[in-house]
C-alpha cells in the first residue's frame, strides 16, 4: 500500500459504463477466454522486467503450485482443535489443522515470539487486530507520520480511524527513521495508549528502547510494524524487536517476505496475544483461504532455511545498488550513514522523481515516485527501490551496478534500455533462497 494516500482514480462512473451490458459484448465463454490470455500477457511480460518495486516480492515455484490446489476453495473457522464445526466438519478440517500449526510454529521460530498469530488476510489487518485488542474507541495513539514513511493502516485515515482512535504524529527524521529523544518526550507528554512506527520506507532501525522505555511510564503498548524489514529481523540483519522492547511486531507473509498476501501477529504477551485472537475471529475474519496458509507455509519454511544468507544479500544488494546510483550522479537519503541498512533505497530527484520513475518503467525497470521529506503537499520528490526481487532471483552487487546504469540510461534517454533490461531478467529466471531444487 503507499504510504503517499489515495492516488487519483477514475470515476467509478467511467469504470461501470465500460462493463456495462451491450448489444454487441462477447459471450461470457470469450470473456474467460480473455481473462486467461490476459494472465498469460501478464506472467510473460514479468519475465521481462527488473523489478524494483517494493510493496512486491517473488513467490518460489513450491509456494505458488499449492495456491491452485484443491484447498483454494475450502473453508475454515476457528483455531486448530477448536474449529467451528457447523460450518465445516471434524474430519474436513484435519489437514488444514496441519498447516496452521506448521505456520504458527515457523513464526514462533524465525521472531523469537511466544505466541504467533497467522489468520490475519493482509499486514492492515494484523495492525487492526493489534489496535483493537489494546485500545478502545477514543484512545490516542502515537504514530510514525505518514509523511515521514509510516504505513496508513494505522493512521485515523486507515484502520485507526476505522476503530475510533485518535493519532498524533512522532517526531520523524530526515531519513524515514523516528527522533528517539524527541519522540520520548512527546510519548511522556500525550500519554497515549499505544505506540506505533515501522512503515514503507525504512532505511535504518528504529530507536525502539528510547520508545520502550517511554511507554512504559505511561502505560503504552509499543507495535513495531515490520512488513518490510521481516526477514532482515529473522536473519539478524536488522534488529530483535523484542530484546529492543517492541510488546507486539506485525507483518506480512508477502513482499520480501516471499509469500502471498497475509499477515502475522508476534508477541511474548499472553493478554495481547489473546486479544488479538479475539478480535480476528469471529471480528474480522471468518473464513480464510486455505491455499494461502499452505503457501504461506513453503515460504516460511523457506525463509527459516535460507534467512541468514538472504538477509546478507539484501543487505550487500541495497547498499552495492545504492553506491552505484550515487556513482552515476544520483542523490540518495541518508548517504550520511552509507544509504540503507535495508534492502530498500531512495533516491532524491526532486521535481524529476515522477518523470524519472515513469521513464524507467517504461523502459522495463519498474519503480514508483514518492513522498520524501521536504516535498511540498502532494507532490513527490522521491523515488523508492527495493532489491527485494531481484536478489531472490539471484542477482548479486555485480548486477546491481548494471541496473544503476540501465536507470542512469532510461533517466537520460537513452535508447537500448529495454532490451537490456529484458537480457538481465531473462538471464535470472530461477527463485533462489527456496526449496525449488528441493522439492520440483
């Protein structure tokens, strides 16, 4: 999701009219006809690009085989040995059993956590539940800002506003990061009831005692939301949340996390843990897709084997990726500090981030402008990368010194670029840090 707020969208008008029912629309059989030539439009352009965008990871060949089984139109209610049986019988529900248990216990694995929570359909809904099971309706919370990199799930705009909460804004830094003392002292003085930050735009680790120690004098619940940084946190790359203080850390099973879209609940809170089960079900959530936990699942599992070296290699990719853009004449966040201690980067382009952004996707390397601090209102002065993809596929800082000159080109204009950028990802077409080889 962007952190930048809704973008533009067509009328819903304009979209109703175009699929409205006429005289001359083809048969429903030439429309799935469509759907599926579409889908295949779709995978064969992907294998094409360089994929730079961060809200977006690769899935390994294992995980994405079991979302076209048999359990994508199942159904499930309930935890495991406590399922809701009018709905779905004893018998029909032992092999999902299975699987929930098999996620439960990876998490707990890779987070270091007592109690893990998988049902949750998307990271917006596990920072939901958290919400809801430590605050009530009219609480403050203090929030990382939107502006300075922050998720908007939980900003009155997203899932706070929804649960009646009321958010001030931390003190955020020039580079996406929170001012640890300053951020203190306004926990001290608003007296909130819950403590978030961690957002899309994270390019250092976040001063979470100083938060800590904050929010334990006023009673504050403090969530570390981690949907970018996850596996950096399971390969010991980034930082342990919970040694730092963080009561409760969020996520999501995709992204670079390599699965599909999902969310988990982390916590060494007993009263927490409860309360977020409690409001998934039957709050949030009633029944959930089965095929997504079996993915899930392969991509856990994949993650707890390979964390140590993709964790590195996300790193080294950033920070090589990063270095290489500077190289070529572009300006980056936080240069003062070697760039990024994460697999995502930014550059500073001023009034020429969208057009930079756009010139590059046209030409195969695909990115988004966006926010940076010092931008104006609802302009974009920043352009956002993750290595997320690419270091899945394999790619190493060698590669990452030709996809800065493949972005120094499309930025200039030059002519060649697509081609190129097609010959880089075909010449990646595996998944690696998986259980491909393994299991194919």
């Amino acid at each position: 999701m962007s952190t930048d707020g809704p973008a533009a969208a067509p009328a819903i008008a304009d979209l109703v009219a175009a699929f409205a029912p006429g005289p001359a629309d083809p048969p429903p059989l030439e429309l799935a006809r469509r759907v599926l030539a579409t889908v295949s439009d779709h995978d064969r352009w992907r294998q094409t690009v360089v994929n730079l965008i961060a809200a977006e990871g690769l899935m390994s060949r294992t995980a994405r085989s079991v979302l076209s089984s048999d359990l994508a139109s199942r159904l499930t209610e309930g935890l495991p040995g406590d399922k809701d049986v009018s709905s779905s019988p004893v018998e029909s529900n032992r092999h999902i059993e299975q699987i929930e248990v098999t996620i439960a216990g990876l998490a707990r694995r890779l987070f270091g956590a007592a109690y893990a929570e998988w049902r949750p359909a998307s990271n917006s809904m596990a920072n939901a539940a958290v919400l809801r099971a430590v605050t009530r309706p009219g609480d403050l919370i203090a929030v990382q800002p939107l502006a300075g990199g922050a998720n908007i799930s939980y900003q009155e705009a997203g899932v706070a506003g929804v649960l009646g909460l009321r958010t001030a804004e931390l003190p955020a830094t020039a580079d996406f990061g929170i001012d640890g003392a300053a951020a203190a002292a306004e926990i001290i003085r608003l007296r909130p009831r819950a403590v978030v930050v961690g957002g899309s735009k994270v390019l250092f680790p976040y001063p979470l005692h100083e938060l800590r120690a904050a929010a334990d004098q006023v009673g504050a619940v403090l969530l570390l939301d981690a949907a970018h940084v996850a596996p950096l946190i399971a390969g010991g790359r980034f930082a342990d949340p919970f040694a730092d203080g963080a009561h409760v850390l969020t996520l999501g099973t995709h992204k670079s996390m390599g699965g599909p879209v999902g969310g988990l609940v982390l916590t060494n809170d007993a009263q927490i843990a409860a309360g977020v089960s409690a409001a998934i079900y039957p709050g949030f959530l009633q029944t959930r897709d089965q095929n997504k936990y079996a993915a899930a699942a392969i991509a856990l599992a994949e993650l707890l084997e390979h964390r140590t070296a993709y964790a590195a290699a996300l790193v080294a990719n950033a920070q090589a990726l990063a270095a290489a853009l500077a190289a070529a004449g572009f300006q980056l966040l936080g240069a003062d500090r070697g760039y990024t201690q994460t697999h995502l980067l930014l550059i500073d382009a001023g009034p020429r981030a969208t057009a930079l952004a756009a010139a590059c996707s046209r030409e195969g390397i695909l990115m988004g402008p966006t926010n940076i601090p010092g931008d104006a209102p609802g302009t974009r002065g920043g352009v956002r990368m993750s290595v997320g993809q690419v270091t899945r596929q394999g790619m190493t800082p060698a590669e990452m010194e030709i996809i800065a000159g493949l972005i120094a080109d499309a930025g200039a204009g030059r002519r060649g670029v697509a081609r190129r950028a097609t010959e880089l990802a075909r010449s990646f077409p595996g998944v690696g840090f998986s259980f491909d080889a393994e299991l194919s």
